[in-house]
C-alpha cells in the first residue's frame, strides 16, 4: 500500500514538474538552489542502483522524485533524468513511455542550446562605448595583461567545452534510446522517426563509441525495407477502409467499389479511381 502511495505521490510530482516547465522559470536563491540540487542528486544516486538491480518501476520512481526536487530551469539535470526515465522504460518494454520521456529530455536540451533572449537596446549601447574604450587608436582591441585574468577565461573556455561535450553526450544517449524505442514500436511513422534519429546520430559518428555505431549503421541498413513494407500495409489498409465505406455510399444506387478501378501509380505510391469499361 506504502509503495503505490509513494507512486502517485511521485507521478502527481512528475504532472506539476511539467506544468512548471510550461511557466516562466522563477530562479532561486544560490543556496537553495544548491540545496535541491543537492536533494535531486541523492535520489537520483539511489535510483541508479536501483537501475543496476534491474528494479526499474521502482527506479522510475526514485527519478520522478529526483525530478521534482530539481529547479525546472535547470534544463541539462531534467534532461539526464528524463533520459534515465526514458531507459527504465525501455527495459520495461514500455516503448511508448520511453519514446515520450527521450523526447522530453531532448526538449530540455534544446531549450539549454537556445540563443539567450536579446539585450535591450540601451545595453547594447553600452557594451559598444566599453568596447570602443578598449580600442587603441589602430582599432585593434587590447587584452589585458593579467595572468589571473587569463586563467580565468581559459578556465571559463575549458568549461564551457566540457558543458558542450556533457550535452552532446546526453543528446545522443536519448536520441539512441528514443530510436530504440521507435523502432520497437513499429508502424510507417515509428519506423520513419527512428530512421531520422539514426540519421542525425550518424552525423555525431565521431563523438559516438564504436559500439554505438555499429547499431546506427546496422539500424540504417535495415530500416529503409522495414519502412516501405510497413507503408506497403498501411496503404493497404486504408484502401480496405476507404473501399468499406465507398461500398456504404454507393449501394443505395445499385454500385459498389467493384464497379471501378484503381491504379496505383509506381512513382508516387498514390492511387487513381476510373468506371470500368
């Protein structure tokens, strides 16, 4: 009974963490914010060991409280938990959870790639006037020479790198997870957003380990025939459909669909409709 209270206590978490996002991110105090974070990450550590102990409803869980602990505008962290949610499902077989949650975390981290909103004019300005006061009389912009300062911007540099690195690592961890998950699904659609999440994985080849890759390359010769068979069927069953109900209009006149053609046209799949002769 204490479990199933803890899950819709975590689920109802999980609602209100989305409700947020779709809301002006109110940012907290330094430390309060470290605090949840701090908060977040201990249940996170508990739900990885409950991944690695094949628990993964009970993980699902643990995360959804982690995700309700962390600020929602902290959009890398709600993308690594998302992420995580998104391969308990897919161990579950739950593939259309996993396919929503992948999606969910690669939002979040296009939301952190999004350019900041622009400065007001009179900002601009200013930072023009500074930058004209660092100009020498050749135009040629002057840097200072202090080492402190220069550690500093090299630090800053090399952190922003490890932050670009951490978010394309994460992004292809869900894009991979959600192309499994699509793939599993099946279907013309399902398997087409599979293909196109292999597609944009390839491009990343050089950041991906080769274990990686050899699933990409597999999924993207085999995928294209899986694709044109299930378009084949769905066609398919839409003509059924269209022809059941073509039959249900015209029978009160004395036809039925048998009394016209259809050709399929071979270069673009669609079908054309004549009186037979």
């Amino acid at each position: 009974m204490s479990t199933s209270r803890e899950e819709s206590k975590a689920a109802a978490a999980g609602e209100e963490q989305e409700e947020l996002q779709a809301s002006p991110a109110i940012r907290f105090p330094p430390e309060e914010e470290a605090a949840l974070l701090s908060e977040s990450n201990t249940e996170k550590a508990t739900a990885n060991d409950l991944f690695k102990s094949a628990q993964y409803s009970q993980a699902i869980t643990v995360y959804d409280r982690a995700l309700a602990c962390v600020p929602n505008y902290l959009e890398y962290e709600v993308a690594v938990l998302k992420s995580n949610i998104a391969a308990c499902h897919l161990k579950l077989s739950d593939w259309k959870a996993a396919v929503d949650e992948a999606t969910k975390s690669l939002e979040a981290l296009e939301r952190l790639e999004a350019p900041l909103p622009s400065r007001s004019e009179g900002n601009k300005e200013e930072e023009t006037t500074n930058a004209e006061d660092k100009k020498d009389d050749d135009g040629v912009v002057e840097i200072a020479d202090d080492e402190e300062n220069e550690a500093e911007v090299l630090a800053k540099i090399q952190k922003n790198d490890q932050r670009k690195d951490d978010i394309m690592r994460i992004r292809a961890k869900a894009l991979m997870r959600r192309a499994h998950a699509r793939s599993e699904q099946g279907g013309w659609g399902n398997l087409q957003g599979a293909l196109e999440d292999y597609q944009t994985l390839s491009a990343l080849s050089s950041k991906l380990p080769p274990s990686d890759m050899k699933i990409i390359n597999a999924a993207l010769r085999s995928l294209p025939p899986q694709i044109a068979v299930a378009k084949e069927k769905e066609m398919g069953e839409m003509m059924g459909k269209l022809k059941e109900l073509g039959n249900g209009i015209l029978k009160p006149f004395g036809l039925s669909t048998d009394s016209f053609k259809f050709e399929k046209d071979e270069k673009t799949g669609g079908y054309s409709m004549g009186m037979k002769n």
